[in-house]
C-alpha cells in the first residue's frame, strides 16, 4: 500500500505535494483509493479523474470501477487442470460439463478481443494445452483472475471392464457397481484375466 498527503486547493481540485514512483507488476490490478478529507467533504460518493501522462504501449488506465470489460475486451471462463497446470477448456458461461473426470480450478478471464495492434486480440483456441503460467507471463493482452473456484467431475458410470485392475475407473469392481440386476457386463477385447486384491461380492444376477 502507497499513500500521499494532499492539500486542497478549492472546492472541487485537489493537488498532490509529491510524487510517487512505483514499479508495477506485469498481470496485476492496481486500484487507486479516493477517500473524504474532512467528516464531510467532498461527500460520498464523489466523482473524480485520474490522468496518467506517460505510460506502456499497450497499457489501458480505467477511470473508476470497471464492472464490464473495457471496449475491445471480452470476459470468459478458463478450466485449469490441477494435475497438469494447463488450461483444458474455456467457456463464457462457466459451462464446463463436457470435461473429463479430474479435478480444475476455474479462473475468470479477461482478454483483448479487438483488432489493436499492440498486441492483437487473443484466440483463446491457442490457450488450451498451455500451461497456465506460460500464458500469465507470455507477450498476450490478457488479465487472469486471481482468485479461483474448485471443480471436480466424476466419470460416469460404466458396465464396460476395460482393464484388469483390482479397482478404479474401467475395473470389474467398478462397472459391479455400477450394473443394474438382471443387466449385462461387458468386458473390452483383450480382457481375459482380472487381478482381485480383495473379495469381490456379487450380489446382482448378471451376465457378461
């Protein structure tokens, strides 16, 4: 956190007495923080402008809250796998159900959807596969959320034996599970031996 004193020069300008000199980081959001001077004054909630002579190529200063994305941006969604730390999917509704079993960590995603150049609008198409970190610190104009929500998507369940594992995802034990009675189980071409560590109890009549 950085602070200034002021001195008020009337009723509608204020003017600093320094100057503040900062190093920003690539990636963040930085808010500048207006508040009254007086019990009274100016009272709340005040309009104010903030000019910046000199900055980045490239580089966007919002005046006031930005609740939408600026002209030329759009928001979107990204799933980030957790095993792999690369981003899976995007979606502009948060809609992430045709994903495969693992667990993710949804992030909000602002991006340059225009045509500016520097540094060209974003296709999110490119983004998948990538590491999340790679797309946080490459050449992009782009803005991840830095808070995230947990996703987790369970396989669905299958009567298909597609391994010989004693249990998991595609075992004999989990597709017993998964059977109704009086179904059948199916077991995948090359599947003539299944490895139990423990007791399998079969309790559905059942036929494979």
């Amino acid at each position: 956190m950085i602070s200034s004193a002021v001195d008020a020069t009337g009723m509608d300008s204020l003017t600093f007495n320094n100057n503040i000199s900062i190093n920003l980081q690539q990636g963040q959001l930085y808010t500048l923080v207006v508040s009254r001077y007086t019990t009274n004054f100016p009272a709340l909630p005040s309009t104010y402008n903030v000019t910046c002579p000199v900055k980045p190529a490239g580089a966007i200063v919002f005046n006031g809250v930005q609740l939408q994305p600026p002209m030329g941006y759009s928001y979107t969604y990204i799933a980030v796998n957790t095993n792999t730390e690369a981003i899976s999917s995007f979606n502009d509704n948060s809609d992430f159900s045709t994903l495969g079993a693992g667990t993710y960590s949804v992030y909000g995603l602002m991006f340059d959807s225009g045509t500016a150049n520097p540094p060209g609008n974003v296709n999110l198409t490119n983004l998948i596969g990538q590491p999340l970190s790679t797309v946080i610190n490459g050449n992009l104009c782009l803005m991840v959320s830095t808070n995230f929500k947990p996703l987790t998507i369970t396989p669905s369940c299958s009567t298909v034996v597609t391994n010989s594992y004693d249990s998991g995802l595609g075992s004999l034990r989990a597709a017993m599970s998964c059977v109704a009675e009086n179904s059948i189980i199916t077991f995948a071409k090359g599947i003539t031996n299944v490895t139990l560590m423990s007791i399998l109890t079969i309790t559905k009549n059942v036929t494979s």
